[in-house]
C-alpha cells in the first residue's frame, strides 16, 4: 500500500515537473533555444505567489493566476531584451546568453531579498486524508493534480483551437515559410514565452504550497528535471513533456521509495543520459536524419 | 609542421616563466607576499589548467562541456584518496587525479559525444550533477562533509603542471590530431567526408581535456585543506565556461587571459559574492551580444605579433565564431 502512496506523491512531483517541462518544450520546438532562464521564471512565480499571498493576504486563486500573469509578462522580457537580438547567432551564443539570464535572475534575486529561505504559509487549502481502498492520498496531492490537467488541458486548447496556437504550430514548424505566409513571427514567439513562463508560474505556487519552502536557488534543479521531462518524453512536443514529467515524478518517487533517498537527484540525470543514449528523439519524438 | 620545441618562441617563453617563476618563489619564501596573494596566485595558476583544458574541447574541437567541474572533482577526490589514504607522494597523487578524471572522460565521452549541440551540453551538465551526487553520497571519502586534505601543493608543482599543460595542449593543437579537431569544429559532417575518424578525434580531446581538469582537481584538493561535493556543483562549472567563453573560443592565450583576470576579479569580490555573479552574468549576456567571438576570437596573442597572413599554417586570421 505504500507503494501505491509513493506512486501518487510522484504523480504529484511529475505534474509539477510537467508543467515547467512544458515552457522548456514549447519554447525549444519554436526556436531551438534550451531556455536555462525557465527555471527562473519559476522560482520568480514562487515568489509571486508568496508575496501576493502572505503581504496582500490574498486566496489561493487570486495568487497563482497573479503569478502566472507576472511571469508572462517577465518572460515576455526575457525574450525581447535577451534573446531577440541573437535569433540569428550560433546555437552556442544562445545557450551561454540562457545561462547568463538564468544566473542574472538568481543573484539579482538574492541580492535584492537575501538568500534566506521563505516558509509558505499553508491551510490555504482545506488539508485531508482521503482513503481509496486503505491507501491514504492526500488531498494536496489530489489537488495538484487537478490544477495540472486543468492547466494542461487549456494549453492543448489553446495550441490546437486558437489562431495563436496555429501560428505556433506553423512556426515551430518552418519559421521562413510561416513569415511568408503573413504570420508575424515575433509576436508568435513571445506568445510562446508567455504561455510557457505562465505555466512556469503556475508550477512555482504548486511548487511552494506542496514543499513549503522557497529560496532564490530553488529553480535550479527543477528547472534541470524539467528539461529532462522535456528530453524524455521529445523535447519539442507537448503530450511528450506531460508524460515525460510524469514518468520522471514517478522514477523518482520510487528511487526514494526503495531507499535511497539520497540518490533522488541522481536518478533525473541517469535517466537523461540512457535516453539521450538509446533515444535521443525521446519517447514521443521521430528520428530526423541530418541533411547537409 | 615543425615541431613546437623546434619553434624560435618556444625556448624564449620557457626561460621567461622560469625566471618569473623563480621570482614569484623569492618572494613567497621571502614572505614579501602575504598569504591572500599567494592564494590568488595559486587558484590562478589552478584556473589557467582548468581553462587551457576546457580550451581543449570546446574551443578547438567545439564540442559543448558544461560539466567540467565533474572532471575536476573526480581529479581532486582520486588524488586526495592517495595521499590521504593511501599514503603516497603528492607527484603519484596528481598523476593519479589525472589518470582518474581521463578514465571518466573515456566513459562519458564514448556515450555522450555521438550527441551534438545542445545535447551534448545538457548530458555533461547531467554527467557533472552525477559526480557531485556520487561523491555526496559515498561516505568513505566523507560524504557531504567533505574530506580533509593536507596542504601539499606548492610553486614548483604548479609552475610545472601549468607550463606541461600549456606545452601539452598547444603542441596538440599544432599536430595532426589537433588539424582534425579544428576540422570537426569548423564543420563535423565535411570533416566526416574528408576521412576523419570524428568520434576518435572527439573522444581524444575530451580525454585529454578531462585529464589536465584531473591534474588541475589534484592541485586544488592540496591546496584548500578540504573537499566538498559543494565545490564541484553547476556554478564551478560555470566559472570554467566562462573563462573560455570570455577569451574567445578557440584561442588559448584567450582562455588564459580570461583566466587571470576574472581570478583576480573574483579574489577582490569575494565578498560581494552576489554583486560578483551579477556582475559575472551581465558580462556574460552582453559579451554574446555584442561581441559573440569573446575577446581574443580564434587568435592568439603570439600572431598579434607577426603580419598577417604570413602566420603559415596557423590558425584562420578570420575573426568569425565558428563554433556550431
């Protein structure tokens, strides 16, 4: 029975690691940038949501769609400040720029507020036990879950029912031909950014609430799983990242379970490299060969 | 190709950081240094063979490491065991981190390297983060409360492993083996169809380069009195990237360059340590902006010196980034 308690708190952290893994796929599958800064974004909507809840003493609600519109917009700047101007430049170029981002947050962070820790304030959900046949789940857990489905649902919605979400299909998909079809390309990726630094915020509430506890560095190994998810399930699409982030909650819950706790980080990367060995296209991806 | 002891520099630059050298000895044993400076000559002399050999793979063979500190941290941990453990000289304990880190090299490189790119990147910050779980979980070499080793590194032996390292990757760079990692640099799918063997090449360099990061390792555990599985994380990785990025990729006088400069930088920051990595990253964002190449580009100092293009067989007087 305990396993299956295992099982759903990893259904919990892969749902956490789905919705950030989701920024990662999204932006790489538009313009072939792993964004580091995503990472980031969360923790920023971590902060946002703890801000919002503990200084204007708002609900639960009220903070995670605060903090989803935050990080949208600072994506959005992310993107326009730092990463427009090097669209054309190498691949190399971009990622140092990411990484550069991604650290320029964190110590901007510490430095404005202090690298303590900051405890969320929890009873901000109604905290229960509900019992399915013996097995103890916690309502938290359930919760997470339920805003994760809903969250990736209405992503699934938008990508494939709004004009948006076409033009950034058309565009993950050949940005010249969709420029000369009339889409405007810029807006597009911005769109992209603020849709997956939205989930990021999103994921950083969740994050907060679940774990109860928020520092500057947090984004970091999140951040790193996330892109594993991201690599696992075929970086670039969609259901991939949601049941990449899924599978990888629910390998690291059972690494804890079986004892070695210790070794919990260590599995996401372990996992990274046999996939990156014997799947590079991920679970859900196709086999490109490169033309010269 | 002459060879690079042949070259007319070649005995000028010896003599030169002998005497240098020898000096630098005179006056840490005269004690006109205080131990701050003679602790940022040391972590420079450390950080110049971390960024020679990070040179190695990325600037030369362009293949992308941000896992480097791994490698340091398998070189630190393998010889600090000889010395503390085992009891052995410090030349066996140092010869043993190298060996140590070139072994791991071979093991992730053979995997790994078949990837490109971004891949690549992302499985050696993967291999890095391994490293450091790895050690902070064995607790024979002490696990999250690190290992106390003795103070064993000193001048000579780093002005030795410096100046070895530098003659080591330069003279590779000029032979055969380093022509074709320049070729997979500039183009892997063309250097392919020329006949090159590129996974040998790319495995030979990330060796070459994981065993002086191992040789680097062992002269940092010697000289900080203790490891911790902390020291080697994302951020020390960080800090050799930048190192190579900022001097320009595919120019060592760069990496070196970058290397003594951002080490004194850092020394004098140490405790702004916020202001230092915001500082660090800003640099960084507007180095890519505005002058991608990093500031040496693919040239060296040496060919400032000479006209251009009679540098027969050097490297390419282009300024261009050639790195995918």
């Amino acid at each position: 029975m305990e396993w299956i308690q295992q099982l759903v708190n990893g259904i919990s952290l892969g749902s956490i690691y789905a919705l950030i893994a989701l920024g990662y796929t999204m932006v790489y599958g538009i313009v072939k940038l792993i964004n580091f800064a995503h990472g980031d974004v969360f923790m920023v909507g971590s902060f946002v949501g703890f801000y919002s809840i503990s200084i204007f003493h708002l609900g639960f609600f009220p903070a995670l769609l605060i903090s989803m519109a935050v990080c949208a917009i600072f994506g959005v700047l992310i993107e326009r400040i730092a990463y427009k101007p090097l669209r054309n430049a190498t691949r190399i170029a971009a990622l140092i720029t990411a990484i550069g981002v991604s650290l320029l947050i964190e110590y901007t962070t510490i430095y404005a507020r202090g690298a303590q820790p900051e405890a969320y304030p929890d009873k901000l959900l109604p905290f229960k036990n509900v019992e399915f046949f013996g097995v103890k789940i916690s309502s938290q857990s359930l919760f997470i879950l339920a805003i994760s489905i809903l969250l990736m649902i209405l992503l699934q919605f938008i990508v494939h029912k709004t004009k948006i979400g076409k033009a950034m299909r058309a565009v993950s998909h050949d940005m010249d031909a969709a420029r000369l079809m009339g889409i405007n390309v810029d807006n597009t990726i911005s769109a992209t950014f603020a849709i997956g630094s939205a989930l990021a915020g999103a994921a950083g509430v969740i994050f907060g609430m679940y774990y109860t506890k928020i520092e500057p560095l947090m984004g970091i190994i999140p951040g790193l799983k996330a892109f594993v998810a991201a690599v696992l399930g075929g970086i670039g699409i969609i259901p991939g990242a949601m049941v990449g982030g899924l599978v990888l909650g629910v390998i690291e819950s059972l690494v804890s379970a079986s004892g070695y706790s210790l070794w919990r980080d260590g599995a996401a990367f372990v996992v990274l490299i046999l996939i990156l060995i014997f799947r590079p296209s991920g679970i859900f991806g196709k086999n490109v060969r490169e033309k010269v | 190709m002459k060879k690079l002891t042949h070259g007319k520099g070649f005995w000028t630059a010896i003599v030169v950081v002998a005497i240098l050298s020898a000096l630098i000895q005179f006056l840490i044993s005269g004690g006109t240094l205080n131990s701050f400076y003679v602790n940022t000559i040391f972590y420079i002399g450390i950080n110049i063979i971390l960024a020679t050999s990070l040179h190695l793979i990325m600037g030369i063979t362009g293949q992308f490491s941000i896992g480097h500190a791994g490698f340091l941290a398998v070189g630190a941990y393998a010889s600090a065991i000889m010395t503390m453990k085992l009891d052995l000289p410090f030349p066996v304990a140092i010869l043993a981190g190298g060996i140590a880190a070139g072994i791991a090299g071979l093991i992730i490189g053979i995997p790994s390297l078949r990837l490109k790119g971004d891949y690549l990147a992302i499985a050696t910050l993967g291999f890095g983060e391994i490293v450091r779980i790895t050690f902070l979980n064995i607790d024979y070499i002490g696990g999250a409360s690190g290992m106390q080793v003795r103070h064993l590194t000193t001048w000579p032996w780093l002005v030795a492993c410096v100046v070895l390292t530098v003659v080591v990757i330069t003279n590779f760079t000029n032979s055969t083996h380093g022509r074709a990692c320049i070729s997979i640099r500039e183009n892997e799918i063309a250097a392919d169809a020329m006949g090159i063997n590129t996974t040998y090449y790319k495995v030979a360099a990330f060796v070459i380069g994981s065993f002086f990061a191992g040789i680097a390792g062992a002269l940092y555990a010697h000289n900080f009195y203790i490891i911790q599985p902390t020291n080697f994380g994302f951020l020390k990785s960080f800090d050799i990237l930048i190192f190579v990025v900022l001097g320009g990729l595919g120019s060592m006088s760069g990496a070196v360059i970058a290397a003594i400069l951002l080490t004194i930088i850092s020394t004098f920051l140490q405790d702004y340590s916020e202001t230092r990595m915001i500082i660090y990253s800003l640099v960084l964002i507007i180095m890519m902006l505005y002058r991608p190449q990093g500031l040496m580009g693919t040239k060296e100092l040496t060919s400032l010196f000479k006209y251009r293009g009679t540098g027969k067989g050097g490297m390419p007087n282009d300024n261009k980034q050639t790195i995918a």
